[in-house]
C-alpha cells in the first residue's frame, strides 16, 4: 500500500505498508525478493527487520528507534 526509502553513505533503509499479513508474506516469498536478497549479499553484511502491526507508516525517526531496539539482525555470508 506504501513504501518508503532513505539512504545514506552506508546504510540504506526501507519501509512497507501491507494491508494484511498474508500479502507480506506472500510478496517476501516470490521470486523477485528471494532473488533480491540473495543479491543483497554483494553489498551489505547484514540486515535488520522489524514487523509491527500499524494502520500508517511511522516517520523515519520512530521507525529507526524501533528498528535499533527491537529489529532481528540476519548475518549475511
């Protein structure tokens, strides 16, 4: 329903808004993203993820918070 985006010099952020779980997890298992995040391999280390159930996408302050205090790190080889 909406997707946002901000990077920098070394980090690179995204966000999605789903209406319901079975569309998110159904997008995550497609072809396209599976083959996007075996790319992602050749430029970053690892990766953060964070799902919570919001009606509206949270400003890139509040959505970074909660990504550094309640993300899961996925170490990437």
């Amino acid at each position: 329903m909406e997707f946002k985006k901000k990077s920098s010099l070394t980090k690179f952020h995204t966000m999605t808004l789903w209406r319901n779980k079975a569309d998110l997890k159904r997008f995550a298992q497609n072809e396209a993203h599976k083959y996007a995040i075996r790319k992602s391999k050749s430029i970053a280390k690892k990766v953060k993820t964070l799902t919570i159930e919001e009606y509206t996408l949270p400003d890139w302050k509040e959505a970074i918070l909660l990504l550094e205090s309640k993300g899961k790190i996925r170490v990437l080889s």
